[in-house]
C-alpha cells in the first residue's frame, strides 16, 4: 500500500502512487531473482592462491593431482581429454566418508 499527498492534484498524486508501487514491486522481484540466483550457485569460494583443487605437471614428468582427495594419475592426456572419473569417484567416497 502507497500514498502521496506531495502534489495538490489527485491525479498527480495517483501517478506518484503508481510509479512507487511499480518501483517497489521492481524491487521486491529483484530481490526474489537475486534469492534464486544464490540458491542455484550454492557457497562459492574465492579464487585465490592456495584455493585449487588440482594440480597439473607437464614437465619434467607427467602427474595429475586432485589436492583434496590425494587422488593422482599419470596419464595426463586422459585426464586433457575430459576422462575424469578417476577424480569423481575419489571425491564421491571422500565425501560419503565424512
């Protein structure tokens, strides 16, 4: 509920009622999708130094390292490709663990 009384006119006052409602209703729907949003992302970490969560060594040698599970493979062109299963699992029983 809104009401103006800033102008001598009814109907100007009406169209000061409108334009706050519409502003609040704006605000109320942005505050909703912003809610949503944040569900849907979840709890994100920073990016910062320290926070990954695998290392890659190309050279001299080959290792592929999950940092949070200790899982760590050496073929390092599978893992490129997209062959990550190895990491899942590790982490899936990681967390059924704890």
């Amino acid at each position: 509920m809104v009401s103006s009384q800033v102008e001598r006119s009814h109907f100007q006052n009406l169209e000061n009622c409108k334009n706050m409602l519409r502003a609040r209703l704006a605000e109320i729907k942005e505050r909703e999708h912003l809610e949503k949003i944040s569900d849907i992302k979840g709890v994100q970490m920073k990016i910062e130094w320290g926070s990954q969560i695998r290392s890659y060594v190309f050279m001299p040698y080959q290792l592929v390292k999950d940092l949070r599970t200790e899982y760590e493979t050496g073929n390092i062109q599978n893992v490129m490709d997209g062959d990550l299963d190895g990491f899942i699992n590790a982490f899936l029983s990681m967390r059924a663990q704890s």
